[in-house]
C-alpha cells in the first residue's frame, strides 16, 4: 500500500532538513525519523493488508457457516421424516406378523382336524360315517402349500418361532399325503389285481 500524500510530504521535509543540515547529529536523528516514518507506514500498509485479508476470510466463513446451519436444519428435517417413515413400517409389520400368526393358528388347527379326522377314517371302515368329513387331498396340498408360504413369510420377518411351526406343520401334511398317496396307490393295484 503506497503511503498517504501527507506522508510523502513529512519524508521529503525530513530529508530536505536533515540536507540542509547536512552535518551533526540533528541530521542523522533526522534520517532516522524518515525511515522510522517511512517503516511504520509500511508496517500500517501491511497490517492493514492483513486486516482486509481477515475480513474477507471472516465473511466467507460466516457464509460457510449459514450454508452450514441451512444444510443441517434439512438433515434434521429428513431424519424426521425418516423416522416417522420407520415408525410406519414397523406398526405395518407388526400388523402383518399379527396376521400371519392368525392364520397359522388357523391352518394349525385346520391340519390337526385333518390329520385328526385322516386317523380316524384309517381305522373306521371304508364308509364314512354320517356326520364325519372327509377332507380331499387336494385339500390337505394346498394346506401344505399354505404352510410352506407362511414359513417363507416368517422367515423374511424373522420370526423363527412361527416359522418352525409352519415348516413342522407342512411336513405333518406331506407325510399324511404321502401315506394317502401310498395307500391310494396300493388300493389301485388290488382293483388291478381283481
């Protein structure tokens, strides 16, 4: 930063005086004096450089900081929305699971009336009584089926209990339509037999 014009006056006075002077030591204080002058207004030109460098650095950082603030208060507003999103999945899920248990009570039931009334009509005779209920054993497949897509569910939802459950009763179901298929298939050859 040049100096001022008033500076530049008080140096060249000092030095045109301590020319006039020219000897003793009035003169050379008076060098000093215009050097001292000529330092410290280099100094104030430096300092006052700095100074407008610090502003400038200041005023980026403060706009850094409002983008800062900005930027944060809308990660704060996602986070919300967000949990809120969670908060929903999670009473979907639960409704789901509350559901799917419902059901496999029912289909539990359903198969032990089933393997229930399939012993029975093992020892019974042929002819099924009056108020009995034969259950077809595309019946008991799609149980079975029911059972192993339940099982799936539970398992996605990690809910083990429930679907050891489904996968035990799904068995039960395969092998009773396994041994009515065994028995089907053994009737068929005594009818062929004949």
């Amino acid at each position: 930063m040049p100096p001022s014009a008033e500076t530049t006056e008080v140096l060249r006075f000092l030095r045109r005086f301590a020319d006039l002077m020219s000897t003793g030591s009035n003169s050379q204080n008076l060098l000093r004096a215009a050097a001292l002058v000529e330092t410290l207004t280099d100094l104030l030109g430096q300092t006052q450089e700095r100074l407008q460098a610090a502003r400038l650095q200041c005023d980026t950082e403060v706009e850094a900081r409002k983008a800062l603030a900005a930027r944060i208060d809308e990660l704060e507003h996602e986070v919300l929305a967000l949990k809120s999103r969670l908060a929903d999945q999670h009473a979907r899920t639960d409704e789901i699971v509350a559901e799917m248990e419902r059901r496999q009570s029912e289909f539990l039931h359903r198969a032990e009336q089933a393997e229930a009334d399939l012993a029975a009509n093992r020892q019974a005779p042929p002819a099924i009584p009056e108020g009995s209920l034969a259950v077809s054993l595309s019946t008991l497949q799609l149980a079975k089926a029911q059972f192993e897509q339940l099982a799936a569910a539970f398992e996605k939802s990690g809910n083990i209990i429930s679907q050891v459950m489904c996968e035990a009763s799904a068995s039960t179901l395969g092998r009773v339509i396994d041994d009515c298929g065994a028995a089907d298939g053994a009737d068929h050859h005594a009818q062929n037999a004949a």
